[in-house]
C-alpha cells in the first residue's frame, strides 16, 4: 500500500478509455473544435491492463472506465474482462451518458462488469439536446432500461445541476430515480479544465439542492458509510435520506470540496496520470510501458510519484476567492489533457 503527504491511501483509478464524445455538453465541451489525441498514442487494451495491474500493489481495488465516452471505444467488453481478471479488483464500474449503452449492456454485464452509472442531466428531450448538442434523452434512457435488464442494479444517475437550467428538475429526477429502482446523484458545476463558460452563478449549491428537496420531502438526513442499509459505494458522494426514506447523493466539489478523503489518480487513454483533477502536469506512463524495462520501473514510479502527492486541487479552487474556468482555451488546445473529457471524468 502507499501513503501520499497527507496520508491518503490511493484506492481508486480512473481510466480513461478515449478522449471522444458523441455528446457537447456545454459543462464540459462547450467549444466547437478540439485537439484531439493522436490515435497511436492511446493504449491499447494489454498495455490498460498492464497499467491497472501495476497500481494494484499500492492499494487500488476500485477501477472505473471513463473518458470522453467509454462506450465509443471499439470492443470495450474485450478490456473488462482482462480488467475483471485481476485479482484484488473489488470493484469494477463505468461512467456513460448512455447512448450507446442499449447495444452494449449485456456484453458489459458477461465481461464482468460490476456496476454502471449513467449520466443525465434531464428528462426533458428538447433540454437535453439543448444541453449535450445532441437529441439523445431516448437512446440515454434506453440504456438504462437495458442495462436493468441485463442484470445492473442500483445505477447511479449523474446530474450536474446547473443554475438558471435544469435546476427544476431536482425532484423529477429524485422521482424518477425512485420509480426505476436507481440512485439519483447531483454534481455541483466544476470549474474544471473543459469548462470555459464556467462562472460561479451557474453553480447550484449542495445546501440549495438540499433546501429544493426539502421543500418537497421535508427533512433529509446524511447518511454515514458503513450504515447498514446505505448499499454499494457512495464515494466522492456523500449520502442522504429522505424521510420517506429514499437514498440519494451530492457530489459538491465546487463549495465542499473533499480533497482530505481523495483516495483517486487518473489515467488519460493515452497513458498519462494525473493525481489529482485540478492537475496541470501528469505523468507520462506510455513512455514507461512502450519501454524495455518496464514492469521494474512502472510500480516504483507510481508508488514514488504517489508518496510524494500534496494534491489538493479543489480546496485551492475554493480558496481562490474570485473563480473562472480554470484554463483559457489556447491552453487547452495546446495541452488536450488538461481537458475534463481527456482526464476522464
Ligand atoms: N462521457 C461519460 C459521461 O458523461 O458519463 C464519461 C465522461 S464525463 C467527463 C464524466 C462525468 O463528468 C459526467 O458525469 C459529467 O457530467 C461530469 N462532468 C463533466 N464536466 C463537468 C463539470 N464541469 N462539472 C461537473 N461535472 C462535470
Ligand atoms: Fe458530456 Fe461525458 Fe461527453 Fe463530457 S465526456 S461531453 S460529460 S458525455
């Protein structure tokens, strides 16, 4: 196992799979163009194992699939079921805005997959196109319904609430979440790389999606991990009740950050690792695993790159004061890995 600085274990790796979308969300792809990785430098799904593989000695159990989009990766079931063969991978689990998820889900499921969550922002059609650029809310939702059928339970429905948007829609999804057997999350608005049209208005606050579903619910609890009936995993979320006793999340990075319980580290689909979201440098593992020697040096580089981690990017974020996007575009272009949808989500 490894401890960074600050004593925080690393126990959860993101990979991200590509840096493609089939969706613009205008939270995390609002431009027109982007630079984007170039196709021989994404990873291919032995050296994704053997990369997952090597951070499983300094303590990762959890492994997710993101991107971009995860489902555009050709033959993803092909890398869960190497995934899924690693021994000490207690969980295993994708993020999707679900568009491609109906075809998908059953190979998913018999790869191994542990868990699904989907992404989504609104039950209304025109809004989510307005949204994401793309009329997808059918598709997205019958992904869902498939993945149920395929055998996922408790899916966690993502939904960044944006104020002045789809803030309206809180306790609409709560019901909805409610009535199809999933757990309703709601992200506040970062102010990530990616998100150039960021401004702190637009953030719809943890204690305001708190008092909206009070209003309606009446008094909601938090719920502490390891309560007997507070299933699966919440983490980055923290957890809440309502009185009728229905399980929900919020992830509120933007006002509450939670860097003291980061246990998390990213790999981009072409190999480089980020310890932390709000990182401007990463770690080029390619070079590393393209190398001769590698297995000797890819575990004492991430296990000395880890000990030596002081991250703790949100809390900077909020300690700013005065926020903006965290990058202007010309950065972004000349650095496409600073980018939320190359990072992985
Ligand atoms: N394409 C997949 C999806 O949308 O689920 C996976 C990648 S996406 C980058 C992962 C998650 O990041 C999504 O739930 C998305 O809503 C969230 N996200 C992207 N930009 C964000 C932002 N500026 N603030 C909050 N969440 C954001
Ligand atoms: Fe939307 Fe996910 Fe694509 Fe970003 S990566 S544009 S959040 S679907």
């Amino acid at each position: 196992m490894a401890l960074d600085r600050f004593g925080r274990p690393l126990r959860s790796l993101r990979l991200s799979v590509t840096d493609r979308c089939n969706l613009r969300c205008r939270y995390c792809m609002p431009e027109v163009n982007y630079q984007w990785l170039p196709r021989p430098n994404l990873l291919t799904f032995e050296e994704l194992a053997l990369v997952a593989s090597s951070f499983l000695p300094l303590g990762v159990t959890r492994i997710r699939l993101t991107g971009g989009e995860p489902l555009l990766r050709q033959d993803l079931d092909q890398l869960i079921r190497m995934l899924a063969d690693l021994p000490g991978v207690d969980d295993l689990a994708l993020t999707t805005n679900g568009v491609l998820l109906a075809d998908q889900a059953q190979a998913l499921r018999d790869a191994g997959l542990h868990r699904v969550t989907v992404s989504l922002d609104t039950l209304q059609a025109e809004r989510y196109q307005a949204l994401s650029r793309v009329d997808g809310l059918t598709k997205t939702l019958a992904g869902i319904r498939a993945a149920q059928e395929a055998g996922f339970r408790r899916i966690k429905l993502d939904m960044v609430v944006l104020a002045g948007t789809n803030e309206d829609e809180i306790l609409d999804m709560l019901a909805f979440a409610a009535e199809n057997d999933c757990e309703a999350r709601f992200i506040e608005y970062m102010d990530v790389g990616g998100a150039t049209r960021w401004q702190p208005k637009e953030v719809y606050s943890r204690d305001q999606i708190l008092a909206s579903i009070r209003e309606a619910h009446g008094e909601v609890h938090q719920v502490e991990e390891g309560e007997a009936d507070s299933p699966g995993i919440a983490a980055p979320a923290r957890r809440y009740r309502t009185a009728s006793g229905q399980l929900f999340g919020i992830i509120a990075s933007t006002t509450q950050p939670f860097c003291g319980d980061c246990d998390r580290s990213r790999v981009t689909a072409d190999g480089h690792w980020f310890d932390c979201l709000y990182a401007s440098k990463g770690v080029d593992l390619r070079q590393l695993v393209r190398s001769e020697d590698c297995l000797v040096s890819l575990e004492e580089v991430l296990r000395g790159h880890w000990q030596a981690r002081d991250a703790r990017g949100a809390e900077k974020r909020l300690e700013l004061g005065k926020r903006g996007p965290q990058f202007d575009l010309d950065t972004l272009l000349s650095d496409p890995r600073l980018e939320m949808h190359t990072k992985g989500g």
